[in-house]
C-alpha cells in the first residue's frame, strides 16, 4: 500500500467521447479534494482520441496526444490505462491487453469487451495483480458493480434484476405517461439524442444483456457467458399493451434478470409487467435502478442515472480512486480462476403469470376455442378482457388475458396452437409478469 | 498487500448480541465462498460477551471466550477487533481504543461512539495506518458508507437524506395503514421487540442524528459534530396529521437530512411530508433508504433493510473483507486531521412549505386573527382546511394550512404569536414539506 500511494497516478486515456470529456473535467475541477483525500494526486498525462482539434470544454495543454490507444497504454508516462473507445474487438481489447501486459491497471466503460472477454481479461490482470475496474460499464452513476463486488462479497445472492437501458426505459415511460405509440417516441428520442440512429443495439434489449452477463458473474461468482442470455427487446409493444398495462394496475418495463434457479442460472431480457406501486415502477425516464436480493443483506435496490458524460466520469473517477488506494483485488470477486462454469437453467421451467393480447375474429367458437387451448396446456386465467367489436364485419377485437402462475413452456404452447388454429390475425403478444 | 493477503485473518468479537451471532453465523457458513474470494480465510478466534453459555445456534467450541472486550482486542491470536457492545462510553470505547493502540483494525456497528468520538478515533487509526470501518453502523445493510466513501468520492456533494429509523418508520407506516394511533402502534411495536421498552432514543430522533452525524462527515468532509443536528421527533404525530396528509397527497417520514447551504451545513431531523409519489413515500415498515445528491454521480437512491441480525452481520463482513484485503483508507474519506470545522447553518433560514394544524376555538374572528397573523409575516397559504365543527359548543375545530415556501423564522413567529392570541387550545402542530 506504501508504495501505490506514492506521487501522482498518472493516467492514459483513450477515447475523449462524452465520457472521456467527462473524465478530463472531473479530474481538474476536483483535482484538489481528490489529493486531500488520496494524498496523491490523479493527473491525465496522456491521450488518444479521433478529433484532437475538437473543443471539450478541458484543458489539455499539459497532456501528450499519442497517435493511438495501444500507444497510450505502452507510454512511459502512463501508470494507469482508461479504456473509453467501445466495441469488443478491436483498439479497445487489443489496447486493454496491452496495458495488461505492460503491467498497468486498466478502468473501462466497455461492457461489450466484458461480456465477450471479461474472463480472459481477468486472468491476464489477476496473473499479474493488476486491477481491472468497470464501475462505469454498467447502470451508469450507480455502484452497481462495487456493491457485488464488496459490499455484498460475503452473501449469496438469489437474483439481480433491473432496468440496465435508458433509452427503453425513456421510451417506455413516455409511451405510458402520454399515450403515443412505440414508432412516435422512438422518432423523438431519436431526435432528441437519447436513441442511436441505429437503435437495435439498444430497443432489441442487447445493450441491457450485456449489462446483465456481467452482473451475472459478479453475482454468482459464474464466467461472464453473455449467449445465453434469453433476449426480447420491445419494438413490439404497441399502445394497446401500455393502455392495458394502466388498466390492470402495471406497468411495462424493459427488464434484465438473473436469477439462482434449481436447474443453474437464469438469464433473461424482456419487457415485464411490474405492479404500479412497486419501487421499479416509479423509475421513469432515462433513470436506471437495480435490484439485489442477498441472503444476508435482503433486498437491496439501487437507483441513479444510467448514462450520462457526468454520471459515468464519477464511475470511471472512482475505480481510479480505489487504484490509487492501491486495490488489486479480482475484477469479478472471485478469482477469474475459480469463477464457476456458468450452468444454464432451462427458462422454459421459468413459472410465473403472463400478460397475453390477442387480435382475435370475432367469429362464433373463436373465444371458446382459445380458452380451450389454454385450459389444454392447464394455464389458469385471473382475468380475460374481451373489448367490445370495433366492427360489425367479423374483424378482429382485442382479447387480453392475465394467467396465474403458469410455465413458459405451457403458455408458449397454448399460444402457437391458439395461432395454428387460425382464430388470430397477428402473433399474440405475451408479456412476462413479476411480482418484484 | 501481499503481505495483507497471507494466512487467515484472525477475528475477536466482543458482544455476542442479535449482531455479533449473525456475524459468526454468516462467516461459519460462508467461509468457504470467503475463502475463495479472497485466498485467505476469515475466522473468529476470540469473543466476549455477557452470557457464555447462551445457544446462539454457531458452533463456538474452536473459539477462545475471554473475560472483557479490552482483552478481546488486546489478544495475540487477534488481527482485527470486531465491537458490537454500543454504547458511546465505557468498554466499547475503551475497548475500541485498545485495539487501535495494539497495532488491530477496528470495524465497530456503534453509531453513539462515532457520532461522538468518531474524528478522535479518526486519528488514532491513520496515525498507525490502521482500518477503522463502521459500515453496520448506519442504514444496516444498506451499502451507504462505502458508496459515500469511495463510490462517490470524487464527488462534491449536495444533500444526503434518508429514512434511518426502522422503529419510526414502522411507526408510521403502521398509523398511515391502519389509520391508528401513536400510543397504539407503539405499544404494538413494543410487544414485537420492534421498539425498545424505552423507545425514547428511536422516537425522539436521536437515533436517526446518530447516523445523520456520521453521514454528513463523509458526505461533507467535515469534523462529525452531533451537537449541531436540530432534532424532533415523531411523538407529536397524530393520527388527524397522518389522515391529513393522505388527503393531502402526501405520507409523514421521519427524515434525517444534511444539506449544504450558502451559510453552512444544515443537518436536521425531523417528521417530513414527502410526496406519495416520491420514491421515499414508497419506503415502509423498518426498511430504510438514503438519498445522495451529487454534482456528477447525480442522484442515487439505495433502499434495504435499516436493520437485523442478517443485514448488519452483512455490513460487518464487508468491512471485515475490505480489512483482509488490506485497505488502511481513511475512515471518513479525507484524513481526519484535514476534515474541515463543521459549519453549521443557521436553521431558521431554511425555506421550504409547510403543514400546520391548529385547535382553533370556534369564536367569532378567531380564523381572522389567525390569517392575519400569517399576513404579517408574509406567509402565504397554499390551502386551507377548516374541518366542520365538532360540537355547537364553540369548542376548538381543526384548521388545517399548507404554506407556499417560507422561512422557519417566519412560520415559527407566526405560530408562537397565534398561539399568544389565545385563540388555539394546544401548541400549533408544524410539520416540514419536502419535495424530494
């Protein structure tokens, strides 16, 4: 410890994106307290980044340009290597592995470097007790990682659940709260900056399961296998679900859960119906939150911003605070050595009620045969809603049913003999409901 | 930290209580999951407490009993001193000094002797490079002393606020439900072992400014000064406030909030009426929860349980983790010699709403004499209650007022001078509004 805390820790960053500017920023403007606190100052000394004319609001006449990220990482300059450029290969994994073997500490954002090579890497840092931090890979501005990491490092945990994706939670709040479809808000947020031009990665649920494989590990002390993850993203949850959602007293959110189950572990991402007075349902907006149930500490839940230059800065900052204190202990809690092989559970044995709309013919025996089919498969239904005919014509109405607890494999079934049966004009939609 | 890392850490625990068994439980049956984790066992070597021969259902044949906490710390078969006696004075503070002076870290769940001694014990550990660690001691296993120290250390911190008080909330939440009576969900909390048999500590606020004291050191980087925190408690809520409040869209809280002001740091506690959409709102039963404005992370919310022999046991552990991983950080952040005076601000110029209630007797000019009062003092009213008459006797009638935002100065001049008129039959009931 002596040694780590004496002079400054220099640091080499590569990417000055939003979070990167945000990095440079945060450690000038609280350069001061940092070094009361620390004893030793954080200073960039150097940087690698597309554009060095651009204006990031920062100072950066003391700090050295290198032509690339590996450069960084290899710059005698540099006794601590920040990784912000993104994407799993590439200068971000062949610079990360550079700084790993020229014995430096790596901080990343870059939960797809995690989730592809997270163990790999691991055991490059471990192998030379170098730490490798990525508070900021995950939820943001919440300390998400450093809780499973070390506040809840003597617990065995059951399930980690949350909502991990701004951009779907954004998108979902606003489809409830003004009653706009799917295809409208997705326009705005584009417009607004808060979605990709491309936004697969994010609405398809993508982002959230990578998010969710590393949780995975950190909470089951398992290898980070992010395929398989079951992934539903909801570009196809349409108004009338949302409108329903109110009038059955949930709400939808794009959840990613993992969860300890007799046969291994599951890991899932799909849009959820949670309760209307449930503490995940009052988190609207780009606010992500995640929720640990532990075997000693309980039920923990954590909220915060989940993206942002500023929140993500203070994620980055803090894992180079914990370097300078010297810490060096395993990326993911246990040694990536020991971490276990992660063992699927089957999510067709997953049990719990479900959401289904159907768009329905209004023809005679249609709503005798549905029911059938489900009674067939023993799903028990709570409530069915038929609305009344929007037309005269035989055309289809909107059936929607809430079952009790049921299994994946029994509602799948009954729904593809329901479509089979041709008494539907459009896939029926199911959404999972969780009691959190 | 290599050398940290060799051989098993070597526990002594004095006071076996609820917390000191969930301790021993939780490292006898996770102490293999421990050992993986941080190549290196964690074991108990010693203990002390009162009543030797008490099942508290963990295996203590290996354990060594000694006569006295200072011979607990005091033991060459103890690396690091575990105190859970509380208590400000007497052996918890004598014994915690011991350790310290022996060379041990400390990890203590003793609120009462940090609030009070807390910098003075600062001190004495960093002058030997020693761990002092009291994540148990506030908000039990919710994460907050960790997330303040290190996850938001290169913060600059705003507001830190929380429901801290598993009794009062309890309380609380119990009259709102069940539309009952303080005297009656007290004595109901009392027969569960909820609430103490003098429940003066929990009810009157001082638990809570116990813990507030302790947050608004690491949060603020200044010296903990208890002396400052204005306190009140929840023994004046009446059941009319809690049914007023429902009707106002509000819940009642006992909060405890610390906040930085032009004039100083503003550290309080007392019953608030929070939203009932608020997330806070949501909060009930003996389950806390603690909100963190900072300049970067932004604004993060952890909620869990604020007590118990599992959760605690859990916040001990971690710190006992933290120690065998070789982390001498400074106890509350900033070295205690550099923590700054603690500036206090002056209460009165605290300006937000307010919830009044008055016993007004039905005479005459009385409502007059009472607006006009408030007039003068430029208070304005948001709304007005004046409930229908309870008798024809001109007996005293409940007014109900919400402020729009005014000053402390200004509502309490106003109260004391409507009070004067002799137009009320008791003391005005006033209670703080907060939009968090």
């Amino acid at each position: 410890m002596t040694e780590a805390k004496s002079g400054p820790l220099r640091v080499g960053v590569a990417g000055l994106g939003t979070v990167g500017g945000g990095v440079l920023k945060l450690l000038q403007e609280h350069r001061k307290d940092l070094a009361l606190r620390l004893g030793r100052e954080i200073i960039v000394t150097a940087v690698t980044a597309r554009d060095a004319k651009k204006d990031r609001g920062v100072d950066l006449s003391q700090v050295t340009w290198l032509p690339d990220a590996v450069a960084v990482a290899n710059a005698t300059v540099v006794d601590v290597f920040v990784e912000l450029i993104g994407g799993e290969e590439g200068p971000a994994r062949i610079a990360v592995e550079a700084a790993l073997k020229a014995g430096k500490p790596v901080v990343t954002a870059n939960k797809a470097l995690l989730a592809h090579h997270g163990a790999g890497l691991a055991v490059l840092a471990e192998k030379r007790g170098l730490a490798l931090k990525f508070e900021a890979a995950v939820a943001g501005g919440i300390p998400v990682i450093k809780a499973l990491r070390e506040s809840l490092a003597s617990n065995r945990i059951a399930r980690v659940s949350g909502i991990l994706n701004g951009t779907c939670n954004y998108i979902l709040s606003l489809m409830q709260a003004e009653g706009r479809t799917f295809e409208d808000v997705l326009a705005e947020a584009q417009a607004k900056g808060y979605a990709e031009a491309d936004p697969t990665f994010d609405i398809g649920g993508f982002d959230t399961a990578h998010k969710l494989a590393v949780l995975t590990s950190l909470a089951f002390g398992t290898r980070v296998s992010l395929k398989d993850v079951y992934i539903e993203g909801i570009e196809g949850i349409r108004a009338a679900d949302i409108e329903a959602a109110e009038e059955l007293g949930y709400r939808i959110k794009l959840l990613g859960v993992a969860q300890r189950t007799e046969t291994g572990i599951e890991q899932r991402v799909h849009p959820t119906m949670v309760p209307v007075g449930s503490a995940i349902a009052a988190v609207n907006g780009v606010t992500n939150c995640v929720a640990i149930d532990a075997d000693y500490a309980g039920s923990l839940t954590l909220v915060g911003p989940g993206a942002g230059a500023r929140a993500t800065a203070s994620s980055v900052v803090a894992d180079l605070i914990d370097i300078a204190r010297g810490d060096t202990s395993p990326p993911f809690g246990v040694p990536a050595a020991k971490l276990a092989p992660y063992r699927q559970a089957a999510l067709k044995a997953h049990a719990g009620g479900y959401y289904v709309r159907l768009s329905v013919y209004d023809k005679p025996g249609a709503f005798a045969a549905i029911t059938t089919r489900m009674a067939e498969q023993t799903v028990s239904l709570e409530s069915i809603v038929q609305r009344k005919t929007r037309n005269a014509t035989g055309g289809p109405v909107p059936v929607i049913m809430i079952t009790h607890e049921t299994t994946e494999q029994a509602i799948r079934t009954a729904l593809d003999k329901i479509e089979a049966d041709g008494h539907v004009n459009e896939k029926p939609q199911m959404i999972r409901i969780e009691r959190v």
